[in-house]
C-alpha cells in the first residue's frame, strides 16, 4: 500500500509539470480522467479512452452523466462500477445504432 501510494504521487507530480490545472482538480475528477478503458466500438474503435471522455461522450445523455457523476462523488459508487456502467452504455448505444443502420 505504502509503495502504491509512493508511486501514485510521483505520477501526479509529473501530470502537474504537464498540466498546471492537474494540482486544481478534485480528486475524484482525476481518477476520471486517468482511468483508461480499451474501446472496440463506435468512435473509440481500437482506443484507450479515459472514463471522463467517455463520460463526456455522445453516447452518455447529460442526464444519465449527471446522476452516474452524483453517485460517484457521493461514495455510491466506486471508480469501477462507473467504468463498467459508461462501458456497458456506449457498448449498447453502438450496437443499437448498428443494428438501425442495418435495418
């Protein structure tokens, strides 16, 4: 635990040199934004995509943004079942606009 913290500080120290908002962001925002997921559909085809963009993505009305960012600040739900959720809504949203298209 002591090294994985260790670790995660000398990242953020060196995101903050790129970024001089970095240091500004709250906590649970930066987890968002530097969480990568491998994408295989729509416009992520073949990317790693952080959980804030695909948060902040086409796929994700702003309602359903909101409330996944509520309960994610809240301590409702963890880093991970937001990942799993967006993933799961973009799977859906790519597939459903793929079958339209077919039909």
């Amino acid at each position: 635990l002591v090294s994985a913290k260790a670790s995660n500080k000398g990242t953020e120290t060196a995101a903050a040199q790129k970024d001089p908002d970095f240091s500004k962001e709250e906590p649970w925002e930066r987890a968002l934004k530097t969480t990568v997921v491998d994408m295989d559909v729509g416009q992520f085809r073949g990317q790693k995509v952080s959980v804030w963009d695909m948060l902040h993505s086409q796929y994700i009305p702003e309602e359903n943004r909101k409330e996944l960012l509520e309960l994610y600040r809240a301590g409702e739900l963890t880093l991970e079942q937001v990942k799993t959720v967006v993933s799961t809504i973009i799977t859906k949203a790519e597939a459903a606009r793929t079958e339209q298209a077919a039909n």
